[in-house]
C-alpha cells in the first residue's frame, strides 16, 4: 500500500498545474466508466447464474450484491490507476521531448501569421 501511495504522489508532483484540472477530470471519468464496465457485467453474469442455479435442483445462494459493489469499486480503480499511468507517462514524454541534447528547453516556433 505505501508503494501505491508514493507512486500517487510522484504521478501528481510530474503532472503540471495546467493540466491538474484535465487530469481529475479524466479520472473522474474513467473511475465511473470502468466502475460501470465491470460492475454491470459481473451483474450480468452473475445475477443470471443465480436465476439458473434456482431453476435447477440445486439453489446456490450467491452473495450477489457485494460482489457486485466490489467489482464496481476495483473498476473504479483500475480506470483510475490507468488515467494516472497515462498523464504520468505523457508527462514524462512531454518533458523529455521538449529538451534537447545539452538539457535546455527548445524554444517554441514561432507561428507564421496568414
């Protein structure tokens, strides 16, 4: 858990301001799509598996609920995680990009007026 947390913080400290507010945003974003990705197909498949298995002979009693709720919520952060990743990584790429041999920023080029 203390290597998820230092890796949280050195992923916000890479991230500029600029981009902070885009970042959260996205993770936002992601957290609720992934959240409803894989809650909504655990409850497919299980909410189905438990009509079957009731049809059958045997009932098989399914904690259904919760294992939904903990699908959503490692969905939430799997989608998390990944948007971090990604601004993380960009950032890291922008960075080294925007550098050139000797370690100094290049200069922005000029853009030519029509």
């Amino acid at each position: 858990m203390k290597q998820y947390l230092l890796l949280f913080l050195l992923l916000s400290v890479a991230i500029p301001q600029a981009q902070a507010e885009d970042f959260w945003h996205d993770s936002v974003r992601a957290c609720v799509v992934g959240g409803g990705v894989v809650g909504a197909s655990s409850a497919l498949l299980l909410y189905s598996a438990a009509a079957a298995a009731t049809a059958g002979t045997s009932a098989a009693m399914l904690p259904a609920s919760t294992i939904v709720v903990g699908n959503t919520i490692f969905g939430c952060g799997l989608g998390t995680i990944g948007t971090m990743l990604v601004y993380g990584l960009g950032s890291v790429y922008h960075n080294m990009a925007s550098k050139d041999l000797t370690g100094q920023q290049k200069p922005a080029e000029p853009v030519a007026d029509k």
